[in-house]
C-alpha cells in the first residue's frame, strides 16, 4: 500500500472524447508524476508537476495536460483520444522536486482506459 | 527518448532456482531502481541504489549500481511461487525528473 489512489480503475471512451483522471498523492509528497503504459511495455514518463507547476515532460503531444492543485492532487487530461491512447496510467508521487539520488517514486494502481 | 535495455524478457523457472536478471544504458544514471509489478496493480519499489559499485539486498533479492554507472543487475535467490511477476528496472539519468523504465521481465515460477 502506498497511498497514492487513483480514480477511476477503470474507463471506457470512443475515439475523439476527452478524459480526465485524478490522483492523489501520498502524505507528505509534494511532487507527482504520470506515466503511460501501453501493454506489454513500461510506463513512459508523460509529465512531472511540483508546486503545482510542469517539471518536465515527455515527449507526448500538448493534448496531453495536467494540473496540479494545492493540496498536491493532480489531473491528467487528454483531449481527442486516438485508439493508441488505450492504455494503464500511472500516476506517482515523491517528496522532492525529482532531480536524482534518493528520490523515490511511489505508484498507484493505475487507470485502465480504453479507447475504442 | 532514453531506453534502457532489460533482459531477459522473459524467464520460466523452478520453485528453488534462483534468478538474475539486468539492465543497461548508453547513457550515465545516477541512481537505479528495480521495481515489481503484479497484475492490475501499479509497480512496487523492490531495491533502490544510489552509489556506482553499491550492492544492496532486500530479504532474498540482491541487486548492483555497476561501476561504469551504465548498467545494474537484480538476483532472486532460492525463488518461491509469489516471485512470479513483472520486474522493472528504472533510473533517473545525471540530470532530470524523469524516471525512465526498462521493457520489463516476466517471471513465472513453476511450483
């Protein structure tokens, strides 16, 4: 258990809609990150947000967005969904800005969505 | 983007046998991490290391910074059943917020 919940498990859009995602961080994080996971790989860094400010992106189009809120919670957005969206997203939380030595990331369970 | 080559991809075993696998970059990291992931869950932090040359365990896993700080391997020793899963490693590169993941190891322990 690592305390970094996500909402919700599991999700279902068609090809053109536009989804939100939510995570909540584990107590005490100030940072969270999302990943994308397509099946049979691992997760690709999508974005990083502490302080409630972008730290860092992958490299995923500027349909893909985010925000980050006071309490540290963040959103993931996708705007237009393509049938390759259709994947697990990670989100995780650490308590420092990322950058190096001892800055472990935390993961929730995940969303599945799919697109179709 | 950066990759970092896991292998192998897949490994099929007997309860008892014991397990390596490993991890390698063509480019310097700083850190490195090998993470579990089961089944409809998100992945679990296993080991973390953070000095070239650093070995560390954790109850029967065993995992290594190699010194050219481009590589890290993780043994399991004397698997059991619950060892069945996908293995990860990651790591962060010497500058950067991005954790960058291996494609991942699928263990399968036969009883």
């Amino acid at each position: 258990e690592t305390g970094v919940t996500q909402s919700p498990t599991h999700l279902i859009k068609t090809r053109g809609q536009q989804v939100t995602l939510r995570c909540s961080s584990q107590s005490g994080h100030n940072t969270v990150s999302w990943y994308q996971q397509a099946l049979g790989q691992g997760p690709q860094f999508i974005f990083q947000y502490y302080r409630e400010e972008e730290n860092g992106r992958g490299n995923f189009p500027p349909r893909f967005s985010g925000l980050q809120f006071p309490n540290y919670s963040s959103e993931l957005n996708v705007n237009a969904l393509e049938l390759d969206d259709s994947a697990l997203y990670l989100c995780a939380s650490s308590s420092n800005r990322g950058f190096g030595a001892k800055n472990i990331q935390y993961f929730g369970a995940g969303t599945r969505l799919s697109v179709l | 983007g950066q990759q970092l080559n896991q292998s192998p991809q897949s490994m099929f075993i007997q309860e008892g046998e014991d397990v390596s696998m490993n991890c390698t970059s063509s480019s310097i990291f700083n850190t490195w991490l090998w993470y579990k992931q089961d089944p409809g869950e998100g992945p679990v932090l296993l080991i973390a290391l953070y000095k070239a040359g650093e070995l560390t365990s954790n109850g029967r896993l065993t995992a290594q910074f190699g010194i050219t700080r481009k590589d890290s391997f993780l043994n399991i020793s004397a698997s059991i059943p619950s060892d069945v899963g996908i293995y990860f490693c990651a790591g962060y590169e010497t500058s950067g917020s991005r954790l960058t993941f291996g494609e991942g190891t699928q263990l399968t322990v036969n009883p």
